[in-house]
C-alpha cells in the first residue's frame, strides 16, 4: 500500500463518519465534515458557503489553477439491508465499506490526500446536494463565472473520463374529466384515466419511433411513466387524475421540443403539464437545428482535456452528473471517479483498493507535475 493510498483510507474513515444523508440533509456549515475539510487544506484560501437547507460548498484555492476539481459529500439515506453501521468504515482485503464510499467520498479523500502530497496549483470545490435535485451549490459557484481550462467532476466512473451522458427531465400531468355511472357509451374525453392511459400509448410509441437516434455510443431515448393515480371505483368515471413521468435525452436532443411533443399527445388538452426537474445532458450544447454537431465539438475539446492528462476514455453512461450543469455554464467538463456506479445506493456500498489507488495517482499526478 502506497502512502498516498493510506492517507488517503485515513481520510475517508473520517469523511464516512460524517452524517451526510440527503435526505434529511441536515449538514451544517459549521462544524463536523467542513471543519474536517477545512483543517486538512493547509495552504488553502478556503470559502464555505451556507446556501441555505443543509446545501453548503467549500471552495479552495491554492496559486493559479487551470482545472478545478468538483465532488459532492452529501449521501443517499442507508437502507435496512446494511450488515454493520454505514458510518463506520470497514478496510477489508481489497476494498473498504462504508456509506459513500463509493458515490464519492472515495474521490473526496483521494483528493484531499493529493493536494497534500504536493504543492501543485489546485482548486477544489466541495458540495452537498447533488443527491436531491436541488443544485444550489453549483449554481451559485457558475454564477461567479471563475476561469477555468476544464471542470473534473467526481462520479463513479471505475475511473475512466466520461465525456457525455443523458440529461434528465421529470414531469408532472393532470388530466380532468366528469365524474359520472359508467354503465353506458362513454364520450372519449369523459374519464381523466382514459385520457392518460391514451397519452401514455401515444408517448411510448413516439418513444419507439426515436430508437435509432444516436451520440456517442447512446441510442435512443430513455423514458418512464413513474406514477399514475386517479378515479373512484371500477363503476364510476374518473373526474381526475395524476401521471408523472420522465425522460434522459441524449445530448444531441432538444428537451423543449420533446416536452412539447409530450404535451400535444393529450387529447383534449391537459389541465396541468409541468416540468419539475431538469438536468441538461453531457455535453451541453445540441445546435439549434437539433444536429449533434455543437454537441459533438464540445464532446471532442473535453477528449483533448482528458488525452493530455493520460487519462483513459470512458464509455458514454446513461445517469446523470452535475458536470452537465458545468457543460451548460460554459466550461469544458467530464466526468471522472473511482468506483462502479452499480455499487453506489447500495447496501454494503465499497470501492476497491485498486480503484481508490488508480483515482488518487491520476489526481496527484494532475495537480502536483511539473509544469
């Protein structure tokens, strides 16, 4: 075991004992994981930031940086099925255990453990509410417009550089109808189910239609109808209900066109059509006439960023990361971690030595080598 690598179990033995579950997300900004973080920065300018709700970012700086290092600390809760408590990090033969091992605090470590290894330029931006689809931390940092050459952000990635993923769009329908006796002829409008269950035919098959859509090694576009609910009785036409969905585009995909599409399936129109979420896709940036060509020119600077690290080149992945928020700020992001991301919101979640090992060398490498 590498030196880099013990320091860096050491860190992430302290990181997983922090309590940083979202939700409650209930992570102060003063005391406990930013303290930690704060004291292990010597040399740092440190900023941390209360954005409010539990959503805090620890910014570090230290000389003149040209790439900055991204990686939430913020958790998904522990399930039932855990074997030992998920804040106590376990060291096997050849992985460690632990809540967020995995899904990052791994890379979180790794990181903290390189910037001491060295004196290298180096700027770390810590958050803590990726895991809740409320990124008030990158927000706020993109509205600083700070100059940066790329953004690495930290997903399990088994440690290859992702330069493109789906977006990620969740919508919520409502459809009326009149309640009334459902023995005789029914008008087609006059059940709020009959309404959706038609939307939902006509929105799979339009799904089906878009299967040989294609950008860089993903097909098609992904979609699920999550929940519908509504009606009375099996005898009583349904004066109401509720259907919500959602979709993962490709990059090359124009979101406000598809919800559009998805909007005028409903006949007669819905009483209520509204997009609750949206992640832009990785990169961000499909051309106004929908062609991947913008799409693919950011694709291709991010491989450039990567090749000149010797990093190795992932495959593009189907879930969703805070980089495209990055991509959509302007910068040139990928994606890079230690770990599989079928380990993260696991119980026993781990990530391999060798993972950890490979993760923080790379790093190191990246922040300490001569210039």
């Amino acid at each position: 075991m590498t030196d880099l690598l013990a320091t860096t179990l050491d860190h992430l033995q302290q990181l997983v004992s922090f309590d940083t579950r979202n939700p409650p997300r209930a992570i102060p900004a003063e005391g406990g994981i930013f303290d930690y973080i704060r004291s292990r920065l010597p040399g740092f300018e440190v900023e941390v930031i209360d954005h409010g709700a539990g959503a805090v970012s620890l910014y570090a700086v230290r000389g003149t940086p040209k790439v900055l290092f991204n990686v939430h600390l913020d958790t998904v809760p522990d399930s039932p099925d855990w074997s030992a408590d998920p804040h106590v990090m376990r060291r096997l033969e050849d992985r460690v255990v632990g809540l967020g091992v995995c899904d990052i605090k791994g890379a979180a470590a790794a990181l903290i453990a390189a910037v001491n290894a060295g004196d290298g330029d180096a700027a770390l931006l810590f958050s803590s509410d990726e895991e809740a689809n409320d990124p008030r931390c990158i927000a706020a940092f993109l509205a600083r417009r700070l100059d940066f050459d790329a953004v690495i952000v930290a997903e399990p990635t088994n440690c290859e550089a992702v330069l493109a993923h789906r977006g990620i769009s969740s919508v919520l329908m409502r459809f009326a109808g009149t309640a009334g006796h459902a023995s005789g002829k029914q008008d087609p409008a006059a059940s709020a189910l009959h309404q959706a269950m038609r939307w939902g035919g006509r929105a799979l098959d339009h799904v089906e239609s878009l299967d040989h859509a294609r950008f860089g090694g993903l097909t098609g576009l992904r979609f699920n109808i999550g929940r519908v609910e509504g009606g009375i009785k099996g005898n009583v036409i349904a004066p109401a209900a509720e259907l919500r969905f959602g979709f993962r585009p490709l990059p090359s995909m124009d979101v406000d066109g598809l919800l559009a599409t998805f909007a005028g399936f409903a006949q007669p129109e819905a009483a209520h059509f509204e997009e609750t979420f949206r992640g832009p896709s990785l990169p961000s940036g499909a051309a106004s006439d929908g062609s991947a060509a913008n799409a693919e020119e950011r694709r291709l600077a991010a491989r450039d960023i990567a090749d000149a690290f010797d990093l190795p080149i992932g495959n593009a992945v189907d879930f969703w990361t805070e980089a495209s928020l990055f991509s959509a700020g302007g910068y040139t992001a990928f994606v890079f971690g230690p770990g599989d991301i079928a380990q993260a919101h696991t119980a026993d979640e781990f990530v391999t030595l060798a993972q950890l090992q490979r993760y923080a060398d790379a790093v190191h490498r990246i922040i300490n080598a001569p210039a």
